[in-house]
C-alpha cells in the first residue's frame, strides 16, 4: 500500500490554459495526496502563488496573456517556491531560457505522470531538508558537508576540492536541473563573458566525479545529464 503521509499537505498550483491538462493534472495529483490550486494564465498565476503559497509550481510556458519565462522572473522577485516547466516547447534555448530565469526543473510535453511526480518529490524533499549541514543521502551516496566527508556503500571517497565544490552545488539542489553557466559561476566564480573553456574542464570533472561515486560511471544513476542544458543530481529516499 502506497502511503501519502509524506505529500498530504503539499498544495501544487497548476498553470495552464489547457483545461484537458489541468484537468489530467488535478486529477493525478490527486490521486497522490496533494492539494491542486489552478490557474489559467501569468496574471493569475502571480497572484495565486501570492495568496495559496504552494509548495511547488507546475507551469506551462505559452500563456494567453504572456510568456512563462516572464512570469517565473516575477515569481522569482517574492518567492523561492519550486517551479517545474511542462512545455511543448523542446528547444535547448528554451529549457536554458526558463532555467535561468528560476525554474528548477523541466519537463517537455508529452510527458510521464510517475517522472513528473518524481521531479515533485525530489523538489520537496530538498527544500523541506533544514540547513546546507544536513547529511544528504541518495542511493549509496552519503555526504557530510558539515565534516567534509563524502562516501559511498559507507566508504569514505576521497574528492579534489573542484570536485568536491561541484557535488556540493548538485548536492545542495539535489533534484533540481543546473545549467552549465549555474555550476560555473557557483564553482570557478566567474562571470558569463569568462565561461569559454571552463565547460571542458566542468564535464572533465563531472566524469572524474562520476569515476568516483556511480557504480557504473558509463550509465550514471546519481549525476544525470540533462543534453544541451546542464546537470541533475537525482534524489532518491
């Protein structure tokens, strides 16, 4: 028996002016414990997330009233609540686009209802964990930030520290996707203009890492790639 107690309370706000989706979207979510507020465009959307304050944003992109990039910038200008994109739109620009502009998860229509409510627990799960100290654990990876230790199957795994700052970043967004440009300015410090060959030496480190703490580094369990867009460390129970 599948047990709910974990999602209860968690309020999702649906945005899209589909009503056949919204009506999918309540319906499956639903079914999963969770509390479905809709909206239908980016007006209502802003003033939804203002008066339900959800837990988490499930937002379509092409809105009556106005691009959803946009609204994610206003929504980003208040609250720090998970936004996760379900698009038609597939284009690498696009996901890059909604990104960097705050969401924190992407999903291209058509889509998998058990990914997407995946994507929503791996979400909640980071923003409910209480401080950047706390110990992270996924599969057989375990870190201690708070003592600098990181193991796997509870061997200690010894990391150089650029590869260390990056599980860090994955860690700490754990279920989130991150750009390329997000991991560089939060890792090698550095401003756009600078990212021209640091993404060599990003996917050279992410291997390494993956080398040291996948079971088999050929197909990656913990450190997904997200092609075109960037990284997403998978948060599992």
């Amino acid at each position: 028996m599948k047990d709910n107690k974990s999602v209860i309370h968690s309020r999702v706000l649906v945005v899209d002016d589909e009503k056949a989706i919204r009506r999918f979207l309540n319906a499956s979510l639903s079914a999963e414990g969770y509390e479905i507020f809709e909206a239908i465009d980016g007006k209502e959307a802003v003033e939804s997330v203002k008066s339900f304050r959800p837990d988490a944003i499930i937002l379509d992109l092409g809105l009556p009233d106005r691009d959803g990039v946009d609204v994610i910038r206003d929504i980003r200008k208040f609250s720090q609540t998970p936004v996760i994109v379900l698009s038609v739109r597939e284009k690498e620009n696009d996901k890059i686009d909604a990104l960097d502009a705050g969401a924190d998860d992407y999903l291209t229509k058509p889509f998998k209802t058990g990914e997407l409510l995946a994507r929503i627990r791996a979400l909640l799960r980071r923003i409910a964990r209480p401080s950047d100290s706390a110990v992270f654990e996924s599969g057989k990876l375990t870190a201690d930030f708070s003592k600098r230790i990181v193991k796997v199957e509870n061997k200690e795994v010894h990391l150089t520290p650029t590869e260390y700052e990056v599980l860090k970043v994955l860690v700490m967004n754990a279920g989130k996707v991150l750009t390329h440009q997000h991991v560089l300015k939060h890792v090698w410090g550095k401003n756009p203009h600078d990212f021209e060959g640091l993404e060599h030496l990003l996917r050279v480190t992410i291997s390494n890492l993956r080398n040291k703490i996948e079971s088999n580094p050929d197909r990656p369990a913990l450190i997904l790639t997200e092609p075109g867009v960037g990284y997403r460390l998978k948060a599992e129970s």
